[in-house]
C-alpha cells in the first residue's frame, strides 16, 4: 500500500516559512540605486527575467525599503548579480550594514543613468 505525503494540519507562520525560504537555492543579487545624490541598495532573491524584447526584468522590492523610494523617484535601477563568494556583501546589503556604508564593500562604479554597478558581479543589468 502506497503512503501519501503528510497534510499540515496548521497553516505554516512567517517565521517557519522565512526558515523555509532560507534554503531554497536561487541567485542572490544587490538592487542599486541612485537618487538626490544618494546611493541605495539592497540584497533581493526575488529577480526573474520577464521577456528578452525588450530586455526585462521583474524584482520585488518591500515598499518599506529605502531602496524602493530610490527606484520609484528615480526610475533606475541595476541588478547586480552575486557570485559565491560575494556573500559578505550579501549581508551587507542585507541590513548589517546601512547607507552609504555598505558600498565599501566591493569595487563599486556608475553607469550613465547614475545606478551604482558592482564591477566583479557575474551580471549586471541596468533598467
């Protein structure tokens, strides 16, 4: 006789799922910014492309970020994709560091639409 798969008879709450979505492997990528002359960024897992023409790209991005008010002002952004051995700056962005101090991290430049842009990511894609 076949078993089937165990039912939770409990909703799972934010913090089991949060534990849960810590192991999904995925990339890991640094949002940038740029506005009122002010570098923002922050570590996001949540990055898919939507369609090669024209060349797009979806990141979810909590509202309470300052990262996202950066994006929404100044309609730039660039997604700077992680290599393994970039998870200091992962962390980083991710709130152990803030402002402009997590750009000491990596070697950082910036493009024409001003977006800061890590030099040793695997890809960077400027919107």
């Amino acid at each position: 006789m076949e078993q089937k798969p165990a039912v939770a008879s409990q909703p799972v709450d934010a913090g089991q799922f949060r534990i849960g979505m810590r192991t999904l492997a995925g990339a890991v990528n640094i949002i940038t910014s740029m506005h009122a002359a002010h570098r923002y960024g922050m570590t996001a897992t949540a990055v898919c492309s939507a369609t090669a023409e024209p060349p797009t790209v979806l990141v979810c991005i909590n509202k309470l970020a300052t990262t996202h008010n950066a994006v929404t002002k100044s309609k730039v952004f660039c997604v700077n994709v992680l290599r393994a051995e970039d998870w200091q700056l992962s962390t980083a962005f991710s709130g152990a560091q803030s402002g402009d101090n997590r750009f000491k991290n990596g070697n950082w430049t910036r493009l024409t639409t001003g977006a800061p842009v890590l030099i040793e990511a695997l890809v960077s894609s400027v919107v």
